[in-house]
C-alpha cells in the first residue's frame, strides 16, 4: 500500500516539474517577441495593399504619416500613399 502511495507522489511532483520546465520553453521559445520588443529581421509581414505576406529583410519599407509600413513592391507602396492621399 506504501508503494502504490510513494509512485503516486513521485509521479504527480513529475507531472507538474514537467509542466513547469515546458512553460519556460515556451517563454524562452523562439517562436515568442524578443524581450526588447523588436522584431527579427526573418518575421512575415502582411502589404496592406495586396495583403501577401513578406519577408521584413526583403519588404519595401515606407514611413508614412509617421507610421512604419511595408510593402512587397514600390508599386503598393504607391497604391497605398494615393489611398491615403486621395
């Protein structure tokens, strides 16, 4: 009977040392924002004109009223400032 109580102890303490160490990997993860709050330069980035997604190393990069857009192409970013503009 002392047995069976003693695995069930271990095996819960297990359970939650697991559960804990698998919640810092995912803070810790790559898939989350860096801790300074800048982007990776291999982050997908969707065009507001044409809404595909980008690259951000290879997006065309465009300050516009003050905000930071990207584009796939010079051309939406054109179709973008006419938008705005007109």
């Amino acid at each position: 009977m002392y047995r069976f109580f003693l695995i069930a102890v271990l095996l819960i303490v297990l359970y939650y040392l697991i559960r804990r160490a698998i919640r810092k990997i995912g803070q810790d993860g790559a898939l989350e924002k860096p801790k300074d709050g800048r982007l990776s330069g291999n982050q997908m980035v969707q065009d507001p004109v044409c809404r595909v997604f980008v690259p951000r190393e290879n997006a065309v990069k465009e300050n516009i009223g003050g905000q930071t857009y990207f584009f796939c192409s010079r051309g939406c970013a054109a179709a973008f400032e006419k938008q705005l503009s007109g």
